[in-house]
C-alpha cells in the first residue's frame, strides 16, 4: 500500500470526484441545445464529455449537434445560454458520492488543510460546495477560471504549493480524471485516482497515479497510513 510520510494538504477535484454532478450539466446541456434548436443529447454522453471545463463541455455537446467542428462565434453565442442554464440547475438532481461527507470531517478533525481544484467555473463551485454542507471543510477553492491555466495544466497545484508553503511531498491530489493525475505528475506531487468519476471512458490506472481507489472511504486507510509512519518515525 502507498502511504506519504510527509503528507500535510490535500487538494480534491469536484466533479467526479466528490459530487455527481453530471445530471444537472446535462439538464444544462440539453436546454441550451433546445433554445438553440439543435438535436439534444443524452446524460451518458455529458458524462463523456466533461471534465476539461464549461466551455469544452460546450464545444462538445454542439460539435455533437451540428455534426461538424462548431465556429467560435456559435460557441460564443452558445457560452452564456449554457451558463445560465446550469446555474438554474446547479443542485436540483447533483448528488455527492458515497461516504464524502464524512471523510472530509474526519481529515477536517486530523487537521489537513483541504483545497478544491477543479475546472468548473467558480462561480458555480462555492455555491454548489454549500448547497451539500462542505464548503466549511475547504480553505482554499480553485475554479477552472480562478488562475490563468487549468488542469492539466499544473498551475492549480502550483499555486497551492506556494500559498501554503509546502514542498511537493507534502500535498497529495484526489480526482476521478487523467487532467488530475497528469496535473498532478507536472507539479511532482502525488496522486490518488478514483475509478467512479469522469474519465472519458478510460480506466483511470492507465494514468498512473500512485494509488487507485473504488471508493471515497479508500482515502483514509491511505492517510491513516501515512499518520502511522509519521507517528513511527516521532518515537
């Protein structure tokens, strides 16, 4: 088992990863088709195409459409339709994962200090962080537009380094997505994948992150191992 000896933050993606967030982008999704008289689409192919942000969801769903690459300017006439959409639907049908609830309070008791990064546009992010009574356990959230460059990109996490003065052993990345895990490599920090979320029809080990997880409690045998070396080492 992968246990981080040095471990003192934790940055978690959002979509995929703690909420189930897929049935309000595509009841989002589908309504800007339908206002745009285009075909629609269906749940299952929302939850193939997020991941990479708003905008690529977007592009996505009317390449889908119009069954060719779509032209700036539709995405663009596109962008605030779909915006307003989603936040008529931000929470109506989402729902969080099995036990995140109650990991998050349980590393919110060790003392981490826990971060969002996701690609979702903040505007969206803290909103729906407190529609389901975590925002609390997060004092630092990242959005898709927060910085100038999203996962992959490391950025994110660089960012996080810095404003909490860590070294790259020290933070560890959650997320369902190979944009967490390869954001993740760039920064030198450590991953853990889950296999429930978001990956674009992909196994998520074949990103290889340190560790795989199947569910969310899975996090905590890792951490309570890496406390446990931690605690070793102090003797």
């Amino acid at each position: 088992m992968t246990c981080w000896k040095n471990l003192k933050a934790i940055a978690f993606d959002l979509d995929g990863t703690l909420i189930d967030s897929v049935p309000d982008l595509a009841a989002a999704t589908q309504a800007t088709l339908s206002e745009l008289d285009l075909p629609s689409c269906t749940e299952d192919q929302v939850r193939s195409w997020v991941g990479n942000g708003a905008q690529m969801l977007m592009s996505r769903a009317l390449t889908h459409a119009l069954e060719r690459e779509v032209q700036q300017d539709e995405l663009d006439n596109a962008m605030p339709k779909f915006m307003h959409h989603y936040q008529e639907n931000l929470q109506q049908h989402s729902q969080l994962y099995p036990y995140v609830k109650e990991i998050l309070v349980q590393l919110t008791a060790l003392g981490f200090p826990l971060a969002i990064v996701t690609n979702k546009p903040y505007r969206f992010t803290v909103p729906l962080l407190e529609a389901f009574d975590i925002s609390q356990h997060f004092s630092h959230v990242l959005g898709g537009d927060s910085l100038e460059r999203m996962k992959p990109d490391p950025m994110p996490l660089t960012h996080l380094l810095s404003h909490w003065q860590l070294e790259p052993d020290e933070l560890l990345m959650v997320g369902d997505s190979k944009n967490d895990i390869l954001a993740a490599k760039a920064a030198g920090i450590t991953s853990i994948g889950l296999t429930y979320g978001y990956n674009y029809g992909e196994d998520i080990g074949l990103s290889d992150p340190d560790a795989v997880c199947e569910q969310f409690s899975e996090i905590m045998a890792l951490v309570n191992t890496s406390l446990k070396v931690t605690e070793q080492e102090n003797l």
